[in-house]
C-alpha cells in the first residue's frame, strides 16, 4: 500500500483526488491549513507559506502530490486590476521550495506537481508565480512528474456567476477547453503511480468551445437569457489568458453534463 501526502487535498481538485485515491486503495495523507469531514485520510495540519507542521506530515511518505495553490482570482472567481500587478508566492514558490526540500530528506520516491497549461506564454503574475514553483520541481533532483491542466470547469463557472447582472455578456470568441477535477484527479491518479516521470502530457476537456458558446450553456443551465457579445481577441492575449485547446489527454465529462449536474446539486440543497 503506498502512503501518498496530498497538499491542497481540501481544495477542488484536491477533494477529487483524495477521493480518488482512497477508492483505490492508497493509505492517503492529506497536507492542509484545517482539517475537514473526510473518511480514509489522516490529516496532518500545517502551512506550507511557513512551513509549520511539514516535516512530520512526510514521514513514511512514499508519493507526494502538490495541489496546493494560492490563487486570489480563484479564489474570489473573478479578475481584478491589482491581479494584472502581483500575486502572492509564499505557497506556490516558498512552500514548493520547502516542500521539495523536506521531501529530499524524506526520500520520497515521487513527487507530482500539478500546473497550468501554457504558463510559459502567462500575461498574469500568477502564471508567472506558477511558473516559478514549477521550475523548482523540474530543477530538483528528486524523481518528478509535472501535470498541467487547462482551466476547471469551477472556476469558469464562478467567472460566469460574476457577469449576470451584465444586460448583455461581452466574452471572448477565443476557443478552449476547460476540464473538470474529476477528470484532472483520475488522471493525477494515474500519473502518480504509472512508474514514468518528468513532463506529462497536458489534460484539457472533451469540448473545443468558445468562450461565448461556454457562456450560452452556461444561461440556459441557469434559466437566464443574455445577449452574448462575442469579443474578438489576438491569438497572442488569448494565449497569454489561457485560451488554448489541447489534445494531450482528454477529460470525459463535458461543461453540460457538468452544468447538470452542478445545478442539480444546487435545487436539492434549497
Ligand atoms: N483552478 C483552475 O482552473 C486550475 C487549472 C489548472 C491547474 N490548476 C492547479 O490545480 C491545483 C489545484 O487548484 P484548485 O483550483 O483546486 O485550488 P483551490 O480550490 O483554490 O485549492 C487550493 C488548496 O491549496 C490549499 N492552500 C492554500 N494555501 C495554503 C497554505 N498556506 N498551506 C497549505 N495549504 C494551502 C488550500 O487550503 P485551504 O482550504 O486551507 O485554503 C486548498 O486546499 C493548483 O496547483 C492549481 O494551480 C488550477
């Protein structure tokens, strides 16, 4: 049984994961600020922007996935000004240094890193926060794999949540494909323990869309009904923002199906 330390396990796609992997069998250990109700995991509490509580959540510690991020856009679901200036790298850069760190004491025999597609053409500061921790990993000399995702589904929910009381949705006509964590957690999964390393092959979702067809979706899920302004924009400012498709891996659950079932989710709760 490998014992694996999920970081950012109580996050999204971290959630995903460590279900994931409890349902395969792992002895999984779950790296967080607080913990909470899950089965199967032990908790080891601690922060990784000071280090506190790191070190001993590695012990008998064979794989480790790093899915922790601080990302204020994703965390408030929405883009402001002050995001095209700074984001803060106490987690994404100081924290992977530590943990990697730790990690080579340890004798981890792999450590998986979850990143970002085409963060090396990033406009934002967090790309290039996210860029910095990944270069880390890539110049450490413990085995590594590197995973990146394109954007989740979640997230592009929440932007999307933000526009309703827009009169009518200006989006880019960019196309892309969006994932969710259900997918990106089985195939991290799959990753963790294939016996390969180094860079994988990105993973994106089933759908090339545009932004403007994600968002007409998205109304009808919703009931509501927005004129949809499609935006033109350059190929380089739609790279620079994320808006690319890829045909690496392919995720399974489409934006509808999620839609459904996230809406769903939502009239049972009320
Ligand atoms: N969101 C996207 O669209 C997207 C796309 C591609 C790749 N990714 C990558 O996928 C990974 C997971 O993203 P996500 O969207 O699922 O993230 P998320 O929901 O924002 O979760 C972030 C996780 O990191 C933890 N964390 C934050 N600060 C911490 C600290 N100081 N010490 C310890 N843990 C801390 C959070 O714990 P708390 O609960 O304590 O805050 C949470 O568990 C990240 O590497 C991200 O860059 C995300």
């Amino acid at each position: 049984m490998t014992h694996v330390l999920v970081t950012g396990g109580t996050g999204h796609l971290g959630r995903d994961l460590v279900a994931r992997l409890v349902r395969d069998g792992h002895r999984v250990r779950v790296f967080a600020r607080s913990p909470q109700n899950a089965i199967d995991v032990e908790w080891a509490i601690g922060d990784l922007a000071t280090g506190e509580g790191l070190q001993p959540a590695l012990k008998d510690v064979d794989t480790v996935i790093n899915a922790a991020t601080f990302s204020p856009i994703a965390r408030r679901g929405g883009i402001r000004p002050v995001d095209f200036f700074k984001s803060p790298a106490a987690v994404d850069v100081a924290g992977t240094a530590r943990l990697l760190a730790l990690c080579g004491e340890a004798n981890v025999r792999h450590f998986v890193h979850v990143s970002i597609v085409g963060l090396d053409e990033a406009s934002l500061p967090y790309g290039r926060v996210k860029l910095a921790g990944e270069q880390l990993v890539r110049e450490s000399s413990l085995p590594w794999s590197i995973v990146r995702a394109m954007p989740f589904y979640y997230l592009l929910e929440k932007m999307l949540a933000g526009l309703t009381w827009l009169p009518v949705w200006p989006v880019p006509t960019t196309v892309f494909n969006p994932v969710d964590t259900s997918d990106v957690a089985d195939y991290l999964a799959r990753c963790a323990f294939d016996g390969r390393r180094g860079m994988r092959a990105e993973i994106g979702g089933p759908e090339d869309l545009s932004l403007a067809e994600f968002s007409r979706q998205y109304q009808r899920a919703r009931g509501i009904n927005r004129p949809v302004l499609p935006l033109p924009l350059s190929a380089t400012a739609a790279r620079g923002m994320g808006f690319v498709v890829r045909n690496g891996v392919r995720g399974k659950l489409s934006w509808s199906a999620w839609l459904d079932q996230r809406f769903a989710a939502v009239e049972e709760a009320a």
